[in-house]
C-alpha cells in the first residue's frame, strides 16, 4: 500500500519559540525581537557588498525611514512604524535581489504580502499600506537603494540612475547610515528605533 505523500512543513520556528505560519500567519506568531534578529542577519544585495559586515534588511529599513523623514518633513511616528517595517516580511523570507524576483514573475508576492500584513497587524498597523505612505516608502527606498548601489554594491553612478533613477543627496546623518554595521548592532538599533516609535522606549 503506497504511503500518503508528506505535507511540507510550511512554518518557522523562531528563536522565541513561536512557529510562525507563512501560509496562514498569526499577527500573535509575530515577536519583535525574531524580527530585528532576522532582518540583520539577511544579508542585501545577495551579500555582495563591500566592508567587514554585510549590509543587512535591518540597517537597510532604518535608512529607508531617515530618507523618508528627510523627504517629507514632520512624519507622524506612526508612519514612521511602518516604513521602518515595510520589509519586515523578510525575516522569514530572505531578501531577494530583483532579478529573482524578475524569474520568479512575482509568485513569492502572495506569501510576503501575508507575512507583512500579520506584522503590521501585530504592532497596531493596517496590514496594507495607505496609498500615501506607500508612495514615500518606495521613493525613499529608491533612493536608499541608489546609495547602496554606488556606495557598497560596486555600481556606477550611470548604472544606479538607470535602475533606481536619479540620486538625491543625503542629510550626513542619514548618510552615515550607510556603514555597514555587525549584525549585533544592527539588531540593536533597529529595536531601539521600533521602541521609540512604537513608544515602548
């Protein structure tokens, strides 16, 4: 008699002990602490970049953020909260360069788009951006993504433009945002930072 195939396991264990779902996620499943530890020791740009450290998603979301305080003056925290979290998905998925997702043709979308909305639901966020801050979310992570482009990924600036459009300088505050940092204190600023937002700090 022929076994009954085996279902995939289609969950992650954290180091919190949560099993987090990536079929049907739980905003309960969802720890802070899993989070910033995974989004820094995933690596951006496939790991290739240059430096002692890698650049990692959780130094890379905090730079998104201060990019988009520099666009727009005055942002409430809130909005804040979520652009500093706009790819938290990625602390279970990895983060993958865009020509994979140009091969994939987009079907990973469906599982990243309910893993983000159980985080922003887990700290008190509508699980799909509003239009405005999604807007800013992607302009400044274009922008950012320029910045690592030419800075750290051995792009030229010609190259950059092509693919994340034209440059806009940085606030040397925000610039200096762009040193890779290990990834303990990646994780420890992105916490401090979620903390002061979320106004746990």
């Amino acid at each position: 008699m022929a076994r009954a195939p085996k279902t995939p396991r289609a969950w992650q264990r954290m180091l919190s002990g949560r099993r987090l779902d990536l079929l049907d996620p739980s905003p309960l499943d969802v720890e802070i602490e899993d989070v910033a530890h995974g989004l820094a020791r995933v690596a951006r740009w496939n790991g290739q970049t240059s430096g002692e450290h890698i650049f990692s998603v959780a130094q890379h979301s905090l730079l998104v953020e201060a990019v988009a305080r520099q666009l727009r003056i005055g942002l409430p925290d809130r909005t804040c909260l979520a652009i500093l979290l706009h790819d938290s998905a990625e602390y279970v998925i990895g983060d993958m360069i865009s020509p994979l997702k140009a091969v994939l043709n987009d079907t990973y979308k469906p599982v990243e788009a309910r893993i983000l909305g159980a985080v922003m639901i887990r700290f008190g966020l509508p699980p799909v951006f509003p239009r405005d801050v999604a807007t800013l979310a992607k302009q400044a992570d274009g922008v950012a993504a320029h910045h690592e482009a030419v800075e750290l990924a051995g792009f030229s600036p010609a190259e950059a433009r092509t693919f994340f459009g034209a440059p806009v300088p940085l606030d040397q505050e925000v610039r200096s945002l762009l040193r890779p940092w290990s990834a303990d204190l990646a994780k420890m600023r992105f916490l401090a930072r979620f903390r002061q937002l979320a106004g746990e700090g």
